[in-house]
C-alpha cells in the first residue's frame, strides 16, 4: 500500500539473503506509488487498489502469464520478514520432495516475543503452532503457491477484495487432488495486529463467508455452513457497530453475484473431514 518503505526494505533485505538460488522478486503497488527499490526488482504500480487477492494475481502475471516463467509463487505481506536464511531453500525442497503438494502456509510469528497467535495456525486445533500438519486452508501473508495450481483451478477471486480468498482457493485446490502442508519450520516474522483494524472487516468477512459457500460448497451444506459461522459470530459477542456491519455483509453475500459456482465433489467433502476441519466450520 506504499504506506511502510522502512518494513518493505527489511522483508527485500532477508529474500535478498536467502541461501541457494536467488528468489526472483516482484513488488506491487497496489494503487500506490513505489519507492525506490533494489536493482533487478520487478515493479508493478497499479492504477488502483485491487484489494488484496486482485493485487497478488497481478504479481503473478509479472512472471508470465498465469506465472508460468517460474515453479512456485511466494507470497509475502510487506510489513513481514524471513529471520531464517534457508526459507528458500526448505520450500524448493518441500515441493520437489511431494510432486501432489501445491500450498505451502508459513508460521507467521511476532518478531519481539516469538509468539503465533492462534488465527495464524490455519486448522481448528490451533493450542500448538509448533506443529506441521496437512491443513486446509493457508496464510494469505505467507505461502508459497505450486503455478500448477493457479494453472488448474484459477487464480484469487478477485471480487473478494479482502478476506477468505485464501480459503476459496485451498477448496478449489484440494477438490483438484493437491495438498496443503502447514510447516512450522517455514517462519514469517510480523507484529501482532488484529484483522478488525480494517475498516471494511465485518463487512467483507460475512459477505465473503456466503460467497465463499455459494461457490465452493454442495448445496445441502451452505446452510449448515453459514448458520454455524452466524451462531459463532453471536457467541463471539462483537460490539453492535459491527454486528451491524456483519449482518449486512451477510445480507450483501446473497443479493450479489459470488462469481462462478464450481461445487466440490463430496469426496472432497470428506476429506476435509479426514484431516479435521469438515467445511461447515
């Protein structure tokens, strides 16, 4: 968003420093202007903020088209860095040791105190973010992404702007036979924040949760879907300014169109289920 050059320059410095091959690296402004960056960066200024999934797959086509110039795609938030130097290194080797798994989702950690906070482990059993396991569901701050799986199920939706893109693509991916691995070892330092800093959270949230279902899920299951996530949203007690957001988010979510509708198979279904996350929660 242009708005942390000083952030920016660190995460670049710690690609920069990876052991192995360079990572190849492209930085775009999503409608805001670029500082001044290293040599052999790519840059992308687009005339206006896409949103987040609208920016990433602008990145991606600076590597081709659909990224096809490179194997895998890293996705990085720019007020992060990598503390470890062999990040590059343990990717490259995660893909090429498993040719069926297509996301790989990072341990995001505060730089100062080390912690993960809970959001940030992408599975229901989240007490333990030392813990690798296959997932469901992945980090859009910090992931690296197979081409093959863009080149198979599409990009991020676009429409999404904000919020549960991640998950509309690890469906999508997963209902195509590919896997997604947490990795603990994988390490992305970023600051504790809350994702109700955003102005829009409430909003996108709940309309990106009908969406997300209205495109993805069998038809039997977006009602089971979408009433568990209201009644937890209530137990969650949020203030009613933003109760109100949500509910007419939600609302939103149904008068609008969600974009194609490409319902997983119910063997997908259960294999959500199998590795512990069913997709009603």
């Amino acid at each position: 968003m242009g708005n942390r050059p000083e952030e920016l320059k660190r995460l670049l410095d710690s690609v920069a420093t990876q052991d192995g091959d360079p990572i190849q690296v492209v930085v775009v402004g999503n409608g805001a202007a670029l500082p001044d960056l290293p040599a052999g960066v790519r840059t992308m200024e687009l005339p206006e903020n896409l949103g987040i999934p609208g920016g990433r797959n602008a990145g991606i086509e600076a590597f081709g088209p659909g990224g096809g110039e490179v194997d895998v795609l890293l996705f990085l938030d720019d007020d992060g860095d990598l503390p470890g130097r062999d990040t590059g290194e343990l990717v490259r080797e995660a893909f090429e040791s498993d040719a069926k798994l297509g996301i790989v989702s990072f341990r995001i950690a505060d730089p100062e105190t080390g912690l993960t906070q809970r959001r940030h482990v992408p599975r229901l059993r989240a007490s333990d973010p030392m813990r690798s396991s296959p997932v469901t569901t992945f980090l859009g701050g910090a992931n690296a992404v197979r081409t093959a799986v863009f080149e198979e199920v599409g990009g991020l939706p676009d429409s999404f702007f904000y919020a549960h893109e991640e998950t509309d693509l690890a469906w999508r991916a997963l209902d195509a036979g590919w896997g997604i691995e947490y990795r603990a070892d994988l390490v992305l330092h970023h600051p504790t924040t809350s994702p109700s800093r955003h102005a829009l959270y409430h909003r996108l949230v709940a309309r990106n949760r009908v969406w997300l279902a209205r495109r993805n899920l069998p038809w039997p299951l977006v009602p089971v879907y979408l009433s568990t996530w209201l009644l937890l949203t209530l137990a969650r007690r949020p203030s009613l300014p933003a109760l109100k957001a949500w509910f007419g988010g939600f609302a939103e979510g149904w008068r609008t169109p969600c974009g194609p509708r490409r319902a997983m198979r119910w063997r997908t279904v259960w294999r959500l289920t199998r590795l512990g996350r069913p997709p009603v929660i």
